[in-house]
C-alpha cells in the first residue's frame, strides 16, 4: 500500500522505534503539512495519517485511491468524517495510548496553582528568598488538594484515571452531566455542580455539543477560588471569557494545555503577560515518549487490522 505520514514530527523527533509503523506499507513522510498543502500529498495514496493536518471534503473527494485515514489521536475534529463516509473511506483514531500522560500533567498543573510554584519560582529567582528576614518566604497563600471537590466534565478513560488518582490525593470526586448526553444517577448537571466545586478538569471531546461549554455564564457560578484544568480542546472554553475571570478574580487560576487555534497567534487573549495564575503549556500533555511510541504501535495495529479485513478503532 502507498501511505503518507502528513505530519510526522509532531509525533516522532527522532526518539522512537517506528520499525512495527515502517513494515505496514511504503511509507512517505512529512515533518509538517500546511493545510493548503494536504490534498496534493494524499492524491494517489491509500492510507494517509494525520495528527494534525485538516482533511476536508475537497481533499478526500480528490484522494480516489484512498482507503483508510488513520487519525494519529483521539480527537477526530480535524477530519470531515461525513465526506470519508460518503466517499468510502475507513477512519480509525487511537484512544488510551496517553492516559498515564495526560493524567500527569493534569496534577502537574494543579499542584503548580495549589502550590503556587511558578510564583514561587520567580520570587526565588528574583532574590526575594535571599532577602528575607526568615528561613522560608510566604508570600503566596499555599492550599491542599485534599478535601477539595474536583468536578470532571467528560468520564471516558482520561476522566476516570484522573478520578481515580484525585481520589487518593483525599480529594472528592463529582461527574458532569455533559448536555446531550443520556441522564445518569452518579451524573450532576453541570450548571448545578460548578457551584459546588473548588476544581473543574475538562475531558470532553471537542464537538457541537461541547463547543463553548465553558463560558462567561459557567466560569461565573465556579467560586472565586476555583481552579480550572483544560487538557482537552481549546474549543471547549471561551478563551477571552477564561482571561476576564482571570484578570478580574471570577476564578482562582486556570491551567491549559490547549487553545484555540493551535499554534495560537502571539496576541491570542490567553497569551497576555497581564493573567494572573494563569498556567498555559502547549499541547503537551499526551507528549511522553513512551506515550507516543504507544501511539506509533497503535497506529501500525490500526493499519494491519484494516488490510486484514478486521475493524479497529474504527470511528466511521
């Protein structure tokens, strides 16, 4: 089979093994596909993978050789999955390859705000510690996750390991009813749960559904103190609403992994040097080598079971 890898060095820098990857097809790779770039490069190919790079309608209607799309991720909004259907083409994405990951960074964000580290950081770096007339400084009010309640917005695996470690952190878990949604006794109504919370972590696919789930209205029910997690999709908060509640104390602090667009413009409204207890990685937290060599794996697994004949991972 003819493939194409579009933008294969957001997931391999050089230090994984894609010898199980290479051994499925005749392999063409891309670093990187600009979008306008993309049609051209699938045109005479059967299966294409994409972290990334959008696939549209146009694109996969001139592709007339194409089988299978392979979403290098969990999330399928960057591939128009009608025109896939439409035109006969198989779409597998990967799901749990990253949740050790993800669940990390998750923790890393809200021990950095509890803690108040990157405060701290910058005082010590500044000479404040060196200055001050005793042993420690206490310049930034330190909280305990433990005690606090934790709403997850989006119970899928990522949203259940979280669960499962915020638990032994002596934390009190609390699940979103997420709209659309069938009802469920252990599920409570968003609007009615961000009231109640001290910490909200988003792990919701990106979809109509879910766009904007967080915004001016939601962030102002959360109380003042609480934290705000987002290591899902940029779509799914109001990103000039999150800075205001920032800016204005709505909320105590916010940590993000993700924006909308991505790479974000230097003046997007979250990059502002003005947002206090703001915390903004970029896109990182599915990003340990060994969760992307699970990918790799995963990837060639999908292909192998599609030239087999078998569906796997199959999202359309």
């Amino acid at each position: 089979m003819q493939a194409v890898f579009l933008d294969s060095e957001s997931l391999d820098r050089g230090d994984l093994d894609l010898s199980a990857l290479a051994g499925t097809a005749e392999w063409t790779f891309h670093p990187h596909t600009a979008p306008g770039e993309a049609a051209e490069r699938i045109r005479g190919m059967e299966v294409v993978i994409s972290n990334k790079v959008p696939l549209d309608a146009e694109a996969i209607a001139a592709a007339d050789r194409l089988r299978l799309i392979a979403i290098a991720a969990t999330g399928t909004n960057n591939v128009d999955l009608a025109a896939a259907r439409a035109h006969g083409v198989a779409v597998t994405n990967v799901v749990g390859y990253a949740t050790p990951a993800v669940t990390q960074h998750v923790f890393g964000l809200l021990l950095a705000l509890t803690t108040r580290l990157p405060d701290y950081q910058q005082a010590v770096r500044a000479g404040r510690w060196s200055a001050s007339p005793h042993f420690c400084l206490l310049d930034y009010p330190i909280d305990e996750l433990a005690g606090r309640t934790l709403g997850i917005a989006g119970y899928g695996e990522l949203g259940a390991s979280v669960a499962h470690v915020a638990e032994a952190f002596g934390m009190e878990v609390r699940i979103a009813q997420l709209p659309g949604r069938p009802e469920r006794p252990d599920r409570t109504p968003l609007a009615r749960l961000l009231p109640e919370l001290d910490a909200l972590s988003l792990h919701c696919p990106l979809t109509e559904a879910t766009r904007g789930l967080i915004g001016a209205a939601e962030l102002a029910r959360l109380p003042d103190h609480a934290l705000l997690i987002n290591t899902a999709r940029g779509g799914i908060v109001d990103q000039p609403a999150l800075a205001e509640a920032l800016r204005t104390g709505g909320i105590g602090g916010a940590g993000v992994d993700v924006l909308h667009p991505e790479p974000p413009p230097p003046d997007h409204p979250l990059l502002a040097p003005d947002i206090p207890n703001l915390i903004v990685t970029p896109h990182i937290a599915w990003a340990s080598r060994q969760a992307r060599q699970r990918m790799a794996d995963e990837l060639a697994a999908n292909i192998r079971a599609f030239a087999a004949g078998e569906r796997r991972n199959r999202v359309d």
